[in-house]
C-alpha cells in the first residue's frame, strides 16, 4: 500500500495539469508562510513574544490566544501582518451558516444553485471585513495596555495613529489570505483556506519536534525529562489517533432510497436505487472551537483584570480541574448536535424525496421517514460527538501523563489532527480524481480512496 501511495504521488507530476495546481498550490503556501514573517508596524515583537511565552507557562497553553495563534500560523505571537489569520473568515462564515439556517429569504437563495451560493460568499466576505475591524481594533487596544503585559510597554508610540496603522494592516492581512485561498480553490488542488490552516499549523512541527529532543536530552538541566520508551509510546498514540480520525472522518451511515418508475409521456423514468449518506461526524472542528472559546474565555479575561473573585472563577475551569473536563465534553457534544440540526434537515430531505417518488425501504414516505431519519442521525451523531470529545482532551492527558509541553501534546490530538487528517483526505480525493481522469490508478490499490464509491 505504502509503494501504491508513493507511486501515485510521483505520477501527480506527470500529469501536466495535475503538476501546474499542485506547483501553483505550493507558491501560494510560501506566499502565505512569508507574510508570517512581515511585522506590523510600532510594536516591539521581543516583548510580546515573552508575554505568549508566559501565559503558555502560566495556562498550559490553553487559552484563546493559543487557539488563535493556532490558527495563524503563530502570527500571532509575532504580531505579523497575518496575525488574524483565517478566524474572522471562519466566523464569518459559520454566522452565516447559522443565519441560514433562521433567515427565510437566506435560505431560499442557498437553494437558487451557483447564483445563490455566490451572493452568500459576497455576504461571508463582507462579514469577515468587518469582523477584521473590529477584531484588530481591540488587538490595538490590548497592546496599548501595559497592565495587560504585566507593566511592559509592547507599543512604541501609542495613539490613534498607532491604532489606525494596525487596523489597516491586520485586516488587509486577512483579505490577503483570503483572497490567497481563493486562488487556491480556483486554480489549486484542494480547499484553499483549509489548506492555509493545515499549513499554519503544520509550521509549528519544527518547534515541538526541537522541544522533544531538548526534553530526551540528558544535557539539559535535571537531565532528561523524557524517556524513549515513553516516546515510542507516544508514536504509537499518534498513528492510533490518524487512522481513528480517518475513519471517523470517512464514516458515514448509508440509508438506501428506491425511487418509483412513472411514465413522462413514452419514456420510463425513475426506478434505480441510491443512497442518502449520513455523516457520523457533521460538525467536525467546529464544536470543538466553539467549546474551546466558551470555557476558554472567563481564564482569557481573568488575566487582563485583577478582579480576584474573577480569578477564583476562572481557576475553576483551569486545566486540569474535573469542572474543565466536564463542562469541555457537555459543550462538544450540545454543538455537535446543535450543528448537525442547522446542516442536516430530516424534514426538508423526507420532502424532497416525496416530490420525486422516492422513498426508504420498509419506511412511509413524509413523516414517517423524516423521523427515521432524525433517530438514525441522532444515534450517529453520539458515537461522532464522543470521539470528538476523546480527540478534545487527548493533547491533556498526554501532558499529565508524560509532563511535556502543550505544543508537543498538541501534535496527539486536538484540533490540529481533525484539521490536518480532513484537509489531507480532501486533498488527496481531489488529485486521485486528476489521476484517474487521465486513466493512472490512485493512491489505494482498488483505485478510489474509501468513502468515494
């Protein structure tokens, strides 16, 4: 299998139109990889980054900054003119899925076809200017505050100045990365800002790979914090956690639908057999992002505000207390199944095959199969949500188990293996489609990656 993968992989390049998207795909990651390096104007990049090093000390790394700097490829953290990264475009866009799903005249025009979907990708970019703003406003606060960094002065010439220079900035960095993935989309392979994010964090490997060999070092002071054994273990954990993500990702439960035959003048249409696949893990990413941002944020601000009652709080939710733990897990699993309720409608599904003579073996068309649906879906979506919940606050147990930092635990588990696992599938689905266009077998023996057929 490994030889088939390597095989495909060196075919990718001889493929002519296959070789330009994925060589044109690669220019735009460096692009985007340099821009991770250009500093924002009037801020004193040494001393920030030693406040993200302390609240990574003081929180273990989890907090809506690490979350964000994730996200950014650890522009963040420099203050480079990336720095938002790609979260104002997400939000945006999960606002308007979720606007969708409540606003009737939005709805009808996610149903009018190419048209429809382009007038809602204007409103998505319209939405991410202006959460750009005023994100990148409040970041020029922040940093204007040195009781923020502990009485370090990050900015060296505050005042409105200062505030409109990284206003302008930090959101023309994000339209830049915006219109970046969207040159991906379009002349690329794969889904361009998930490839964007898959490249931010794939950036920060370097870093937790140099951190494991300085905690396996015996020079260091204490000598070695970590022993070999506990590495293979480690290795291990990981490919047990890629190939359990793959095959969650890839899983789906598939209700068979038979449609009618019915005479159109003297021609017989209908009668052939299909599928409806249900996906068992819909919402992906999101419910862990949404968790991670609510019981992330009372530590957020109690770092910002001496409020000691604030602190007593926030210490409640810290990592590490069963409070975290058990709140973190009930908020997956609400914004699991409070995502699949936006995308996937029973209802309008039962409906649609009505219209169109089809029907579930064994199920009465209408209701009936609308609820047959929800029950399958809602079954489904439990096994989805409790591996999401497994993925959440595996990167925690391997800190506490094996002491090391949040970054290397990170690489186990978490967001960043749910992101990297989808984008790579999505990826590689993409050029075996290239392949097997131009007649070359693709990355599996059978020729189709499972979950295509």
């Amino acid at each position: 299998m490994i030889a088939q993968f390597f095989k495909a992989l060196a075919t990718c390049f001889k493929v002519e139109d296959l070789r330009k998207k994925i060589l044109f795909t690669l220019g735009i990651v460096a692009i985007y990889r340099l821009g991770c390096f250009v500093p924002t104007p009037g801020i004193d990049a040494v001393a920030l980054g030693r406040f993200f090093a302390r609240i990574a000390q003081t929180s273990g790394g989890g907090n809506v900054f690490t979350i964000m700097n994730m996200f950014s490829g650890r522009s963040l953290e420099k203050l480079t003119i990336f720095s938002l990264g790609v979260m104002p475009y997400i939000s945006s866009s999960i606002i308007m899925q979720l606007l969708t799903a409540v606003i009737p005249s939005l709805e009808k025009l996610s149903k009018e076809g190419q048209a429809g979907y382009q007038k809602i990708n204007q409103y998505t970019r319209y939405g991410t200017v202006v959460l750009a703003l005023i994100q990148s406003f409040f970041i020029a606060l922040w940093l204007e505050s040195p009781q923020a960094f502990g009485g370090i002065q990050v900015v060296e010439s505050p005042g409105w100045l200062f505030r409109l220079t990284t206003v302008l900035t930090l959101t023309t960095g994000t339209l830049m990365i915006m219109w970046l993935g969207e040159r991906i989309q379009e002349q690329g392979v794969g889904n361009g800002m998930s490839i964007i994010i898959t490249a931010g964090i794939l950036s920060a490997a370097p870093a937790a790979v140099e951190q494991t060999l300085m905690l396996l070092s015996p020079k260091t002071a204490g000598g070695a914090q970590l022993q070999p054994l506990t590495v293979l273990v480690m290795f291990f954990l990981l490919v047990f956690v890629v190939l359990a993500t793959t095959l969650i990702t890839q899983a789906q439960r598939r209700i068979p639908v038979q449609y009618a035959r019915r005479m159109v003048g003297n021609k017989a249409q209908g009668g052939q057999n299909t599928f409806i696949p249900l996906k068992v893990d819909t919402s992906g990413i999101i419910a862990i992002i949404f968790a991670q941002s609510i019981i992330l944020f009372p530590a957020t601000i109690a770092s910002f505000l001496p409020s000691q009652g604030l602190h007593s709080f926030a210490s409640l939710l810290a990592r590490g207390h069963w409070l975290y733990y058990t709140l973190y897990g009930a908020l997956i699993l609400f914004f699991c199944y409070f995502y699949t309720a936006i995308v996937f409608n029973p209802t309008d599904v039962a409906e649609n095959m009505k219209k169109h003579g089809g029907f579930v073996p064994g199920v009465r068309p209408g209701k009936a199969t609308a609820d047959y649906l929800d029950f399958v879906m809602t079954r489904i979506t439990l096994v989805g949500a409790l591996f999401i919940c497994f993925i959440a606050v595996s990167p925690d147990m391997i800190m506490a188990s094996a002491k090391v930092p949040y970054l290397v635990a990170s690489f186990f588990g978490g967001t960043g293996i749910l992101i990297t696992v989808g984008v790579m599938l999505d990826t590689m689905k993409q050029v075996e489609a290239h392949l097997q266009m131009h007649d070359y077998e693709g990355f599996m023996q059978s020729g189709h990656l499972r979950g295509r057929r």
